[in-house]
C-alpha cells in the first residue's frame, strides 16, 4: 500500500490487516515531499507492516514527468500547473513495480472517492499491472471522517503524532505545495497568509530584483546562470529563488474529473519560472506553424495528465509530438524576478530564427523587398 505515515495511510495499513487478515508492504515514494522519512520503516512494522520500501523518485519525478510537461506548455484550465497530477502516476508506476517484487497480489491507495488522485492512481494500476486487486479504503469502509480516523488508530494502538486537526489537504513534491479543504472551501475567504511554505508573499519580498538565466536544449532546462544541473537540483534551485521572490502563487477553482468544482491554492515558484523561460526560448527558436500547432496541443495534453492518463496510448501520441516540435528549442532566456513579477529581460539562441536583418527599421539593403507586400496582401484580402 501506498503509505506516508500519516494519520490516513496508518490507519489504512491496519485496517488492511484486519479486514482481510492478509500481510501489507508499505511503500513510500520520495518525491520532494521533504517529509521525515528516516523513521517511517520503523513505524510502518510498529503499524503492522511486514515490510516498507522506501524508493527516491525525484530525479525521475522531474526529469520524465515535470519536464515533458513543461515542454508541452501543459497548465489545467489556463492555471494549474498539475503539480500533484505528474506525481501521481511516477508514484503508482513504482507502487506496482514494489508490488510484483514483493509478490503482492492486491495493491492499495489511501485517495478518497472524490477527488482526482483515486483515478490517477487507479489508471496507472490498470495499465502497468491490470491482473492486481486494487483497493481503496476511503470507498468501501465506514470511517467517515478525521475523528473516525483518531478513534480507530487509538482502538489499534497506531503511533500517530497527536496533531492538532490539519487546517488543509496539503500534497508536496518538488514541483509544487498544494493546498484545498477547510477554510479554503469557501472560494471567496483568501487564504491566510501564513499557510505559505515556499513563497514569500510579494510584499514581504526584497525590495531589490534578481536577475537569473536559465538555458535550455531541446525544450528541457539544463543550467542556471551557465551552472549545469540535474534536473531536480536545478527545480529546487528554481524553487528557492522564485519563492523568495514572491513568484508562484496560484489561487483557483478548479473543474475535477468527477465533475465536482474545487478550490485550490499552490506554489509552484520553480515550474512557473520555467514555463516563462520556455516559452521566452521557444519565440525566437521554434518554428510558427510547429508552435501554434503545439499550442493547440496543450490544452488537451494538460487535461490528459490532470484526469490520471499520463500512461495511456493517446498521450504516448500526444508527447511524441511535443518531443518533436522542441528539436530547436535550444538557448537561453534572462528573467527578471520582482515581488510576485516575473520580467523577461533577453532571449538568445546559436540556432535563433530571428534576423535583426528581416525585422529592422533601418535599412535592410537587400534582405526583404517591402514591395511584395502588395500582393501578398491583396491575395489574402481577394475574398474579403
Ligand atoms: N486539485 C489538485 C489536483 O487534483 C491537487 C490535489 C491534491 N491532492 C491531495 N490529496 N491533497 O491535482
């Protein structure tokens, strides 16, 4: 089963045991989530884990999931940035692999029946290992609610932290915090501001801006300022310099893929720099009919992630395309960070489509005869 050691997924755990007398591996994936982990195998067998299997997916995370994203331009609904939808299907990929080693014959989730994650997780199951029962607790038993949860580890003896009741639904990984749930259900209340983790709020920001230059090669960030990187060192980078800068805060209400209408709050100050940059990168090296042909792309590519479809065959179409438009899309591009602002101050590229030649309003010589715009104008008017 997939397990954090939290309340929900320790209870889970137990309840998996007593409900189908049968022996649970835990599996945590580290995904950035910046959680303690150290303890968690210890508590998994105090829990009744016969087993827990820790796997560190962040460079896989960033590199497979994050990136193609990134090169897809893919944001839900013009705004999310699908922080919690790309991780979802790295961590399921894993659970199931975890689950074969291990000679599971059943694989479980600790994701509600109302929300998004059931399914992502649910979709990767069936298509990596379609032969497992898969089992979600938050479904089938009769806890219905936190208190239920509190009772239930206390009547089993589970060691959980006695917290005080958690204000959110909080979902971390490298790309992004997520937060929905209490006062945030309210779509008009505005959040609190010490609910923020990973950026700083525009006016407590420096009063000064950072510049910063990230490059890219072939639609997928490799450096910041001229430092090579790997690809989750170089989003952790992002993330610190953005968030201190006040950039990537997302407030919206969003459409589920069960319908429902939810509001959510994330920072995702690293992946929106990179969206930025690319897309700065992609205007001077990308082909216009191979960019507006990816533009129409990305809504879809965005909606295939978000509803739990990263492993299916249509997006496996879709990212092919998108892998083949970003053959060009090599350089850099210079930004300008200021209380909440991003500014892009320069774009350059060794393989740039622009011509100072052709785009001069001094004289070009013999680059562009302006007297072909006559025709080229009143042909494309014939019609009209
Ligand atoms: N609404 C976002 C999504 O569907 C974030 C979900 C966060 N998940 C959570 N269990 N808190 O991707």
């Amino acid at each position: 089963m997939a397990y954090s050691g939290g309340l929900d997924t320790s209870v889970i755990l137990r309840w998996l045991i007593e409900e189908y007398g049968c022996e649970v591996v835990a599996y945590c994936a580290d995904v950035g989530q910046e959680e303690e982990l150290a303890g968690l195998p210890e508590k998994a067998r105090a829990t009744g884990a016969v087993d827990c299997v820790i796997r560190d997916l962040k460079e896989e995370f960033v590199s497979d999931y994050v990136f193609p994203a990134i090169q897809g331009n893919a944001v839900y609904e013009g705004t999310y940035l699908l922080g919690t939808a790309l991780a979802r299907p790295v961590i399921a990929k894993h659970q199931v692999e975890v689950a074969k080693e291990t000679g599971c014959d059943a694989i479980a989730h600790g994701a509600t029946g109302k929300g998004n994650d059931q399914v992502r997780f649910e979709l990767t199951y069936r298509a990596k290992a379609p032969d497992l029962t898969v089992v979600a607790p938050w479904r089938t038993w009769d806890i219905r609610s936190r208190t239920d949860c509190i009772e239930y580890a206390k009547k089993h003896k589970i060691p959980v932290q006695a917290t005080a009741a958690k204000p959110y639904s909080i979902d971390r990984n490298l790309l992004h915090i997520s937060f929905e749930g209490g006062i945030l259900e309210d779509p008009w209340k505005a959040p609190e501001e010490a609910m923020f983790i990973l950026t700083s709020s525009p006016e407590a920001a420096p009063d000064y801006s950072t510049e910063i230059i990230i490059s890219f090669e072939k639609g997928i960030p490799v450096a910041i300022d001229g430092e090579k990187m790997t690809g989750a060192n170089l989003l952790a980078h992002l993330n610190k310099i953005a968030g201190q800068n006040g950039v990537g805060r997302v407030d919206m209400v969003e459409t589920r893929f069960v319908g429902i209408r939810s509001r959510g709050v994330y920072e995702t100050p690293g992946g929106t720099l990179l969206l930025v940059a690319h897309r700065a990168v992609e205007s001077i090296t990308l082909d216009r009919e191979v960019m507006h042909e990816r533009d129409r792309l990305s809504p879809r590519f965005a909606e295939l992630i978000y509803n739990g479809f990263w492993f299916s065959p249509e997006i496996n179409f879709l990212k092919a395309a998108i892998t083949e438009s970003q053959k060009n899309v090599t350089g850099d591009a210079r930004l300008k960070l200021y209380k909440g602002n991003i500014l892009v101050t320069g774009r350059r590229s060794p393989v740039s489509l622009y011509s100072e030649d052709l785009s001069t309003f001094e004289d070009d010589g013999d680059a562009y005869n302006q007297g072909d715009a006559t025709g080229f104008i009143r042909l494309q008017g014939l019609r009209l």
